[in-house]
C-alpha cells in the first residue's frame, strides 16, 4: 500500500514539475487532428514570444496549402479559398495570430486551436513553443473503446499504452500491481505474527504479536481493496477514448523551467 500511495504522489510530483514537452522533440500525429509546432524568442516578453510562436505555426499550416480560410477583404465580402498568392497568405497569418493570441483559436483557418504552450526563460531571453492543432481532411478511425477495455482488463495500463497515454498506463500497472503485492506482503506479515504469538509464552507477548496481526491484516484489506479499485479505474478509464496524440521522446532542453501552461484536448 505505501508502494502504491508513494507512486501515486510521486506521479503528480512530476505533472507539476513542469517537464518540457515531448511534442517540442517532434510534430505529434492524431486520429481527428493535425498538429504543427512553432517556436518563438523575445527578448522584451513571454507574450511577445508565444506570439511569435504562434505565428511559426501559422505560417507552417498555411505553407502546407491544405487548408480552408475564411477572411474579409476590403469590400467585407467573407470568402472562402484553397491555395493563396502572398498578399492572401499575409492577411490570413496576421488576422489568425491575432485571434490564436486573444482566444487560443482561430475563425479565419477553420477549427484552428492552440494546445498546449510551454515557455522558458534562459539568459535574458523568452522562449516559447506552441502546438496548435487543426482538423484532419480525413480522419482516421479511432480504435475502438471495447478492445482498449480488454487490453486493460487482462494486464492494468495495456488500453492506456495502446492508445498513447505512456504514463497513465504505467501508473494503473504500478498502482494496481503495487496495490496488490503489498496486500500479500502485509497479509503474509499478519500470518506470522499470529503464529508467533500462539508460540509466545507470556501473555504480554501474544498481546504484543496479536496486536502486530491485527495491524498488519487491516492494511492488507486496504491494499487489496485499493488494487481493486485501481484496477476498475483503469478498465472506466480504458473505454473513455479520447483523441491520441502520440509523442516522440525528447532531452530536456533546460532546467530553467519558468512556465508550463496546458489545455487539455
């Protein structure tokens, strides 16, 4: 059980340390979504940098000329158009940063959302990075809920790995798996020390031990129990199929972290 608890805090420990991102080593891939990077620096501030990061990332999506923008001339007259000479591209940019920047997603390229921003400060400079994310032409199948829920069934955190979430299906496999040794260890534990007190021969030696039996069952009920529960958690969790993002793995670029900000999907 102290395994199990320790695991846990140890878990949440790390999510809150700020860790860089693994999407900063190499652009994620999605079922319903594409993913795009950008990176800015600013000397003057954090918001200056994320958005010149945001406009990198634009600036990406628009290159790739796969997308549909939405934007009004001079005359007001909304329009939509695939594939745009400079001056097209340049209004749809600027107009598009400027809403990433304000709402965190944008009317003009359709169904442009930023993810997740990760900033640092090194040297006197701002550094940040963007992912943003836009709708794929067309979307891959996501794996269904009911496979992912028998992977899990059979070994804790198998559906969580199957559909990308790394850590979340080792912390169900440890938790689940710590849960349970420690129920053992601590329900052998209370077996011994009932022996040994059936062998003492004072009473306050098979008070001592009995007390010892007591103590070491009911954390092994609360292991079990706890396993148990980590174990239907993880097959809940399993069905709730969510978009995957798959990350590549990355160094860690500093250990000057100033900022993580995430938005889940």
């Amino acid at each position: 059980m102290k395994i199990a608890l320790t695991v846990l805090v140890l878990m949440f420990s790390l999510e809150l340390a700020g860790q860089v991102p693994e999407w900063i080593g190499k652009t994620p891939k999605g079922y319903i979504h594409d993913y795009y990077t950008g990176k800015g620096v600013s000397k003057t501030s954090r918001a200056e940098s994320v958005s010149l990061a945001n406009e990198d990332a634009v600036v990406s999506i628009v290159k790739t000329g796969k997308i549909t923008a939405d934007f009004t001339e001079h005359d007001s007259t909304g329009y939509e158009q695939r594939g745009f000479d400079a001056d097209a591209e340049m209004n749809i940019i600027l107009k598009t940063v400027r809403e990433v920047n304000i709402t965190g997603e944008s009317k003009t390229i359709k169904g442009l959302k930023l993810v997740e921003t990760y900033s640092e400060y090194n040297q006197g400079y701002y550094e940040s990075w963007v992912l943003v994310s836009v709708p794929k032409t067309n979307p891959l199948d996501m794996p269904s809920p009911i496979t992912n829920m028998i992977k899990s069934a059979v070994i804790p955190g198998w559906g969580q790995f199957s559909r990308g979430s790394k850590i979340k299906g080792a912390a169900f496999l440890t938790l689940t798996a710590g849960s349970l040794i420690s129920g053992f260890v601590m329900n052998e534990l209370s077996n011994n020390a009932s022996k040994d007190a059936q062998s003492s021969r004072t009473q306050q030696r098979r008070d001592f031990y009995n007390e010892q039996a007591r103590a070491y069952n009911t954390f092994s009920v609360i292991s079990f129990i706890a396993a148990v529960g980590f174990y239907v958690w993880n097959i809940a969790d399993a069905i709730a199929i969510k978009e995957v993002v798959v990350y590549a793995g990355v160094e860690e670029i500093s250990n000057n972290i100033c900022l993580k900000i995430q938005i889940n999907l």
